[in-house]
C-alpha cells in the first residue's frame, strides 16, 4: 500500500509554498522600488546638467549674435566714423578739435 500523505501535510506543503513565493515576491518588489528610486535620482541630475548646458547654449547665442552686430556695425562707414571721433579723438580734415579746460 502507499501512504497517501495526510491533509495537514498536504497544507502544510502549500504553506511552505505559498511562503516561499511570496518571499521573492517581497525581493523582487523591493529591487524594483530601489532601481525606480536610484533611477529617479540619475535623471534628476541628467535634468540638472541639461539646464546647465541650455544655459550656456543660450549665453553663447546671445553672445554670437552680439558679435554679428559688432560686425555688421565695423562694416558701416558712418559708424567707423564716430568710433574714430570718440575713442581715438580724430577729426575730419578741415576741422579744428576744441579742448575745455577745467
């Protein structure tokens, strides 16, 4: 005859079963919930870094299109002029300079 394992036994078994899955169950949740977590922190800095860099995109822009002004302006005659009047005091022929003593 075989023995036919009991109900209690038989429980018993299913228990053990029933505990061992949802011991990984625990694990594999609590790995999740750590790599969602270390993941959240990785793109708060990735969104740190990339404000960062549009910033200085933006400063850079900003700063060429300055440059192309300046450029534009040292292409101009009229403006040529008045930098050579003011900064180096030069006069046109035929002109006198004025000088106001203090």
């Amino acid at each position: 005859m075989t023995a036919q394992p009991s109900k209690s036994t038989a429980k018993q078994g299913t228990k053990r079963r029933l505990k061992i899955w949802f011991f990984f169950v625990v694990i594999f949740m609590f790995w999740a919930t750590y790599t969602l977590y270390d993941q959240l922190g990785m793109q708060q800095e990735a969104a740190a870094k990339l404000s960062e860099v549009e910033l200085k995109i933006e400063s850079a822009t900003k700063q060429m299109s300055d440059l192309k002004l300046q450029v534009d302006r040292l292409n101009d005659p009229e403006y040529i002029q008045q930098v050579a009047r003011k900064e180096h005091n030069m006069i046109m022929p035929g002109e006198q300079s004025i000088h106001v003593a203090e």
